[in-house]
C-alpha cells in the first residue's frame, strides 16, 4: 500500500440542502513520488462531513477530470434536510486499489 497525497480546495459557499444544486470541490491526487494519479472516478472519492452543525452530509454526484493531469472536479449535493447555516469541514478521501490518501476541506452555508 502506498499514501496518495490529496490536497482539495471547495468552493466558498455550499448551497443550503434545500436549493440542491451540485458543488464542486477541487482535488489534486499525486503518487508518493509526485505522479499525478490519473483515471479516478466518483467511486475513487468519499466525503464526509466532520464539522457540520447538524449533520449536513453531501452526496458525490459527479467526478471529472481537469485539464491538468492529476486534478479532480468533484460535484457534491448536500442532501438531508438540516439545512444547517455557518462553516462545515469536510473530510476528503481518495483511493486506487490499496492506495490511499485524505484532507479536509473548508465550505461555508449560506
């Protein structure tokens, strides 16, 4: 098993759970040795929240490829109904076979 070093950036405002519309966060995935990983799709990726008031979880709806190697849009959904307010933190795990890696990252709902 190798570490995947993951390091995301997600967008400043994650809508309310009720407006439902997809957010994206921004990943970057590279190998011990720098390598960007390549081909990881939603199934590669989970999001949790660990820091959300009450509970806000997301939802992975979409992965793609950005146009450097390496880097991910993950589109999330809030779903639920907590429709809690202020800053959530996220953690942010990817994976390829045995390899793994994790961040958080920050959004704030509005």
């Amino acid at each position: 098993m190798a570490r995947l070093n993951v390091e995301a950036v997600a967008e400043d405002t994650l809508t309310a759970p009720e407006e439902r519309p997809t957010n994206r966060i921004v990943a970057s995935v590279t190998d011990p040795n720098g390598e960007p990983v390549t081909g990881l799709t939603a199934a590669n990726f989970r999001i949790d929240p660990m820091a959300s008031g009450n509970g806000t979880n997301v939802h992975v709806a979409q992965v793609s490829a950005a146009r450097l190697p390496g880097f991910y849009h993950i589109h999330v959904v809030p779903s639920g109904s907590s429709g809690a307010r202020g800053v959530h933190v996220f953690a942010i795990a990817a994976s390829r076979g045995t390899d793994k890696g994790q961040t958080l990252a920050t959004v704030a709902v509005d």
